[in-house]
C-alpha cells in the first residue's frame, strides 16, 4: 500500500529509516488494523507529510513544531491533510511527552491556528489514563518513534459528519486489539508485507 506521497520526497537521507519505520506502522497498524478509519484515504492519496525533528530539548523541538505548523497551514488542504512530526531524540519518557502536548497546544493557539490544526499523540510508551503500562488498548496509539500528530481541523470535521459515534471507534480498537493479543501486535513487525 505505498502511497504517491510527494510531501516527503525533500526528507533528509539521513531521516529516511524514522520515516520508513513509521510508514510501515502507519500502513500495518493505524491502516492495516483500521485503528483510524480516516487514515487510509489521505496516506493512498499523498496528502501525509513526514518530518523528522532532531531536537535534543523540548525548546528546540517547539521550534521545530511552530515551523511544521507553519509550513503545514501554508499548503492547501487538498495538498497537504495531516502531518507527524516524528521526534525520535526528545521526549523518550512518556510522562514527559505528556506534558509537552499541553506546549503544543498553547504554540497552536500562539500561532493563531486554533481551530485550524490540532495536535494529537503517539508515543512508544503510551498509556492510557487508568490503564496498566501493559495494556494491549495502549498499543493504539503506540508508534515507533516520539510523534505529534499534527490534523487539519477541517479533516475532523469532515470525518465527524460521517460517523456519528466517533466513540465507537475506541471501542473497535479495544477488542481489534484484544483479538489481536501481545503476540499477534508483535508478529505484525515480524511478517514481511507485500
């Protein structure tokens, strides 16, 4: 499922192993399993960009992420839908991660793109409130690396009309992801995927 994706032809050589890694959970996971149903479209159409931060501090990565936001709002919707920054240096430790999205919020709203772009979360370590560190429904939103997911506000709007109960989509992931089990989520990574 490659997508023609031109956004992230400019990548550095140097970032193309972060971003083929998160590529391949995108289309096994977040694809693969239907954990976002809104997300095969705009990867087979081109319209994700990938940007790797080489941040080693959280000041040098909110930097990286007001530019991406910049950048990202400077494209046209039906060039660009939704963007991860991928930050693999910065933010190893998910409780700090999880602090730092109150930081991308407010730079949203500094920027004067709220209701634009919204920032939403992935992390290696993730875990939900109330949920043990083991807990299979964490791996929704586990992803390889550090990533902000950066989306358009308009996208959510226009996937909310079309499913009502956007509740339900939590839910599915829940028993997907309990079917699934440890082993299956881990044999994802080991099988080769045409």
């Amino acid at each position: 499922m490659t997508s023609i994706n031109n956004l992230n032809h400019d990548a550095l050589p140097v970032d193309a192993s972060f971003i083929a890694d998160t590529t391949r959970w995108l289309e096994r996971a977040v694809i693969g399993l239907n954990l976002c149903p809104f997300a095969r479209a705009p990867h087979v159409q081109g319209k994700v960009r990938m940007r790797v931060s080489h941040a080693r501090d959280t000041d040098a990565l909110l930097d990286d992420l007001c530019g991406e936001l910049q950048s990202l709002n400077a494209l046209a919707p039906d060039e660009c839908e939704t963007g991860l920054l991928i930050h693999p240096f910065v933010l190893q430790d998910f409780l700090d991660y999880n602090d730092f999205l109150d930081v991308a919020d407010a730079a949203v709203q500094t920027l004067g793109l709220e209701g634009e772009w919204q920032v939403a979360s992935f992390h290696p370590d993730y875990q939900f409130a109330d949920s043990e560190p083991d807990a299979i429904e964490n791996f929704s939103n586990r992803s390889p690396y550090p990533t902000l997911h950066l989306l358009r506000e308009s996208s959510i709007e226009r996937a909310m009309e079309v499913m009502s109960d956007t509740d339900a989509i939590y839910r599915r992931n829940i028993d997907t992801l309990q079917r699934l089990g440890l082993d299956g989520w881990q044999a994802l990574w080991r099988e080769k995927v045409d």
